[in-house]
C-alpha cells in the first residue's frame, strides 16, 4: 500500500516531475477534489511519451505544463458528465413511462409484473425472469415505508407498476425489458419509432434488438455519469453492435462500435425526442466551445478523439442547422 502524503508532499511531488504548481491554488483545489481524482484521472495527456507514445517512465510532465491546465481537463469533464446525465435521465424517464404503460394496458391485474407467465417462455429466459420478478418483489419490500407505496399498498391494495418503476435501476428496467414478450418488446419499440418519425418526419422500423442495445450503452454511461468516472475517455469493453442503428442514423459502424461518448450521444437521437437532442448537441457544443482555448500543452483536438469526436463529427447530426446560442 502507498505511503500517506499530505497535501503539501503531493504538490512537491508534483514539481519534481516537472509540472508547473501554484502552491495556494492547487492547495484548495486539493482540499476539495480527490488527488487520485484529479491528477491520476487526467495526467496522460500532459506527459511525455517516448517514440512509441508509450507514457515515459517514471514519469515527467511536459514543458509548461501547469495543475490549473489538468484541473481544467477534470472541469471539462465534469460539465460533460452533467450535461449528458440530464439526458440519460430524460431518455430513462421515457423508457419507463412506456413500459409501464404498454405492461399495465396488457395486464390488468396490479401485480401481474409477479406473475412468471406474463413473461417470456423461451428457456434462455428463464433465470432473467425469475430475476426480475424477484427484483419487483424485494423493490415493493424495501420501499414499503417510503409514503407512495405505503400509500397504495394500504388503498389499493397493490403497487402498479407505473409507480413501482419510479424505484427501479436503469439495469433493473433493460432487464425488466429484455424478457417481456415479443408482442410487448415490439410495441414498446415502436412506440420509440413513432416519436422519431414524428419529430424528423422519417420513417424507421425501430426493433426491440436497437432497444437493446441503446439500453445496454446507457446503462453503462448512466452509471459512470452517476458515480463520477471519467467520463471523456470511458468505454465500453464489449460495445453493443446494431447495424440497423448505424443505417437509421446514416452514421458507419465503424464510428459506432467504440462504445466511447460519440456512441452514446448518437445512440440518444433514437431514444430522445428530436428537442431533446438537438437541446442535448447544444449544450454539448456550448462546453466544447467554452474549453476548447483553454489548453496549451494538450491538444484539445486529441481529447476530442479519445471521446470519438472527429474533425467531421458534426456532420453526422446536421449541425449547421443548429443554432447554438442559449436556448
């Protein structure tokens, strides 16, 4: 285990390998963020790497390279992660609402979410099934005191399930998701299309396999946005692969099964509302354009592509017919 070192020993350190410290001001911020955070999270893009671009070791930063400059990466970050958390929460909002709404509208009865036949039959499923119905159960006995469900329990005698998603993980709702009946999944999916089609007067097929797959991808980045990880540089090590996505979107597979932040926000203009993402790709823009001058020894282009982004990347979203402006 490494040895304890105070504030003061972590700024020296710091200085012995070349990076430029104001004393006073790294001090605050080190008060407040985590070291490991900031320094071990954002470091890379300001050493030096050999011909290889392997990082030198041990470690040296380059020339000019300053902790305000790293500190303004992990501010940049975290405006990112904010800006796409408001998003995944609106796309996760939705995709309970038509859940519980198309399961409620086939089953009547209150707590037909516990009733095993009212799922898939496929023998895959089986322990997906079982999982989730034992997930809705505990959920329903760990939030018995909460006011709602105390509320309907005692009422109506039962908990629907446009109240019980409201207390589900975005990992509870794509698992709830992925063993419902064809027919539901279908519905569900098409229920997503309709707003697409509405909102950029197209017509997609959209089909619960694209659900999927832009549950799986939110699912993760829902989490890392959640938990604070970083987020510029975050991938997924087995990335969800839907050519029928890239077609629809008009965007190659190529650019799509990186699982990295490109993927993510693309993935979104299926699942949000034709505002919601065009308000999404504004406000994204509006950071990008805050910070982009802001960095000297590290190219701000080379952050951008770590995420996915591309000299192109706008392109892909008709971006000159945005106006970026306060909305």
């Amino acid at each position: 285990m490494k040895p304890f070192k105070t504030h003061e020993q972590q700024i020296l350190i710091l200085r012995d390998r070349g990076l430029t410290v104001d004393g006073p001001s790294a001090m605050r911020v080190l008060e407040t963020e985590k070291y490991y955070n900031v320094i071990n999270g954002y470091k890379d893009f300001f050493l030096q790497r050999d011909v290889n671009g392997n990082i030198l070791q041990p470690e040296v930063y380059k020339a000019g390279a300053t902790f305000d400059e790293l500190y303004l990466l992990y501010k940049f970050d975290r405006e990112l992660r904010n800006c796409l958390l408001e998003f995944l929460l609106k796309f996760e909002t939705s995709l309970k609402s038509k859940i519980s709404y198309r399961f409620s509208e086939k089953y009547k009865d209150t707590h037909a979410y516990l009733i095993h036949k009212n799922y898939s039959r496929n023998p895959s499923d089986l322990n997906t099934v079982l999982g989730v119905i034992s997930t809705l159960s505990h959920t329903i006995s760990k939030k018995r005191k909460t006011k709602t469900i105390e509320h309907y329990l005692d009422k109506h005698e039962g908990v629907p399930m446009w109240v019980l998603v409201n207390y589900l993980t975005i990992g509870n709702i794509n698992h709830l998701y992925s063993c419902l009946k064809q027919p539901l999944r279908n519905q569900i999916a098409k229920d997503f299309a309709t707003s697409y089609n509405s909102g950029y007067n197209v017509s997609i097929h959209f089909t619960p396999d694209m659900l999927d797959a832009i549950n799986k991808l939110t699912n993760f980045y829902r989490n890392a946005c959640a938990h604070e990880e970083r987020l510029y540089n975050f991938k997924l090590t087995s990335p969800p692969r839907n050519a029928s996505i890239s077609a629809n979107l008009n965007i190659p597979v190529s650019k799509l099964d990186k699982g990295n932040l490109f993927s993510m926000i693309a993935y979104l203009k299926l699942g949000l509302t034709n505002q919601e993402h065009t308000l999404l790709l504004k406000k994204f823009k509006r950071i990008l354009d805050s910070y982009s001058s802001g960095f000297s020894t590290a190219n701000f282009n080379d952050i951008l592509v770590e995420m996915g982004f591309d000299s192109n990347w706008e392109t892909y979203f008709s971006f000159n017919k945005l106006d970026t402006q306060k909305p």
